[in-house]
C-alpha cells in the first residue's frame, strides 16, 4: 500500500531526518511513503486543492505564515486533514489543541515521536472501511471515515459527508452492522454517528452536538451504548 505525505519546515535538515525516519517506520507497517517537500505554507496550500495527502507534518515556527496559519486554511479546504505539527518549541503544544492536531512531534526527540505518530496512523486507519454508493449513475467508494451520519428515512439511508449527501436503499439496522468496528455507533432510531465528528454530547438535552455545530438526536435507549463508546473511541486516539 503506498500513502501520501507533506512536509512543511524551512529547515532542510530536519525535513531530512523526519523523511528518513517516515520512511523506515512505514517500511515496519510493510507500507510505503511518497513524501513531497515544502519549505513554506504557502507553496503547499497551492499544492492542496489538487493532492490528497494521508498526513500533513507542519512546522509551527515558520514564516510569514506559521503552521497555526497554515493548518487553519488546510481545514477549510479538508476538515478531515491529519495535521502532524512540529517544533523546537514544547510550550506551543497547548496552543496547537485549538487546531485538532492528529498529532505533536518534538524536533529534539524526532525519532521516537514519528515511530508513534505512524503506529497511530495504522490503528486509526485500521478502523476505516469502504462503502459503495451510486452518485450520477455511476458506483463510488465513500471511505467510512468521511462519513459524518447516516440518517434513515423509510426504507431509505442517507449517507452525510463533507463531500456531500449519498442515498442508500438500505435498513439502518443493517448499515449499522456493516460499521460495527469502524468508529460509529447507533444514536437514535434515525441516527448511525461517527464518532470522529463529535464535539460533545449535551446529555441533559438528549443531543449529539457535531463539529459543524448541528445537532442530532440521542435516543434513550442507545443513550448508554453510544457514550461508552465514545469514551473507547477518545481512549484510542
């Protein structure tokens, strides 16, 4: 399996290392890496719009524009980015939570923090599957972790993704049971959610609040599975 990675730092030699150590902790997944080089933000949002990169490592301290910047005009364009942020500088790794990072990696210990970075990456992806679905006539996969909710109306599902809506003729039981294992979970009678869209769930209202800020129903018998679950999902991240 081949993946995609971007590197963004002004330092040549660190770029380098982190490379080398990209490549061999892959090659230990029997995976392996095309990396392509930045060494500032704004060659690589220009790259953006047209390569899908399964993780994006991203230096803090550049200029003009930072990696904070940098990260928050890659989420416009792909909510779903795995931003990697790196520095010399550990006090900024609180400032970095605002941005959702998939992970932090200290340029003094570069070698230890890209082996976990990428065994993280393998767990998390290891929870991802594909789901084919009809759009204009033709037959798509739609990878599971682009799936915000799946909202059941008669016999039909509709598949909610960043990149659109997709109708399914299926139960809602069933696609549930397809997604067993794939970080979703039922949440009410209409609802299959993601976790990985979640911001919070407000139970005094019976509400699963997404990221996006709409707000779904949580049903009270699924009340108690769907929390448990969503604790294990956050345990594994």
């Amino acid at each position: 399996m081949m993946y995609s990675i971007a590197i963004c730092d002004d330092d040549n030699l660190i770029i380098e290392q982190i490379a080398d150590c990209l490549h061999k902790a892959f090659n230990q997944h029997n995976a392996e890496v095309i990396i392509d080089y930045y060494n500032s933000g704004d060659k690589l949002l220009l790259s953006i719009d047209n390569t899908k990169y399964d993780i994006i490592l991203l230096d803090i301290n550049m200029e003009p524009m930072d990696g904070f910047g940098v990260a928050g005009l890659i989420a416009v364009k792909d909510k779903n980015a795995k931003i990697v942020f790196v520095t010399s500088h550990e006090e900024v790794v609180y400032d970095s939570f605002d941005y959702r990072p998939f992970y932090f990696i200290r340029k003094s210990l570069y070698s230890s923090y890209v082996e976990r970075m990428v065994n993280k990456f393998f767990k998390i992806i290891s929870h991802e599957t594909d789901v084919l679905v009809e759009n204009h006539n033709s037959i798509i996969k739609v990878n599971s972790s682009d799936i915000e909710y799946a909202e059941s109306e008669d016999h039909y599902i509709t598949i909610h993704t960043h990149d659109g809506d997709f109708v399914l003729r299926k139960k809602l039981s069933d696609f549930e049971q397809e997604m067993s294992g794939f970080n979703m979970a039922r949440a009410h009678k209409k609802y299959v959610i993601n976790y990985q869209y979640v911001r919070k769930v407000d139970y005094v209202s019976g509400e699963v609040i997404m990221k996006d800020g709409k707000k779904l129903k949580l049903g009270r018998s699924y009340k108690d599975t769907f929390k448990k679950g969503l604790v294990q999902y956050h345990r594994t991240l």
